[in-house]
C-alpha cells in the first residue's frame, strides 16, 4: 500500500497536488494507516499463540519467529511512516 501511495506521486504532480489525485492519496494513506493497526493486532494475536506452542518447539525456531514478527512490524511502521509523510506534502 505505502508503494501505490509513492507511485501515486507522479499523479499528483501532474495535477499540481490538487483535485481528484489529492482525494485518492488520501484514501491511500488512510488505508495505509488501517493496514497497520491491523498488522498490530495480528502481532499480538500471533505472539500469543506461539507462546503456546513455545515448549513444544525447538528455541531457535522460536527466536526465528518472535523475529520475523519483529520485522514485519517494523515494516508495516516504516509503511505508515512513508504515509504520513505523504500526508505532509498535501498539506502544503
């Protein structure tokens, strides 16, 4: 979603950051903005069931997999991030 909203930048200046193109940016973003609190119930979710499975599983299985979690959130933050910047360019 963050990449649509960085592709979307060509439209906006084509359309000097108004109009239409202005409108569908910010639905983006807003999306963008839903995405990852979705992706941070889901950490929890997941977090919560693996921690369940932690005894029956090898350490560094779960290591690995506490990690990935880690990264995806981090991505879907630095997704939000691009949005937000985003959002500071239409408002001036």
């Amino acid at each position: 979603q963050a990449g649509k909203a960085v592709h979307q930048l060509d439209e906006l200046l084509e359309s000097g950051f108004r109009g239409k193109e202005v409108s569908i940016t910010e639905e983006m973003v807003d999306k963008l903005d839903q995405i990852e609190n979705d992706v941070d119930v889901q950490q929890i979710k997941i977090r919560r069931q693996i921690i369940q499975l932690e005894k029956d599983m090898p350490a560094v299985n779960v290591i690995f997999m506490y990690q990935v979690i880690e990264w995806i959130g981090n991505l879907s933050d630095l997704s939000q991030e691009v949005g937000s910047r985003l959002e500071l360019l239409l408002a001036r």
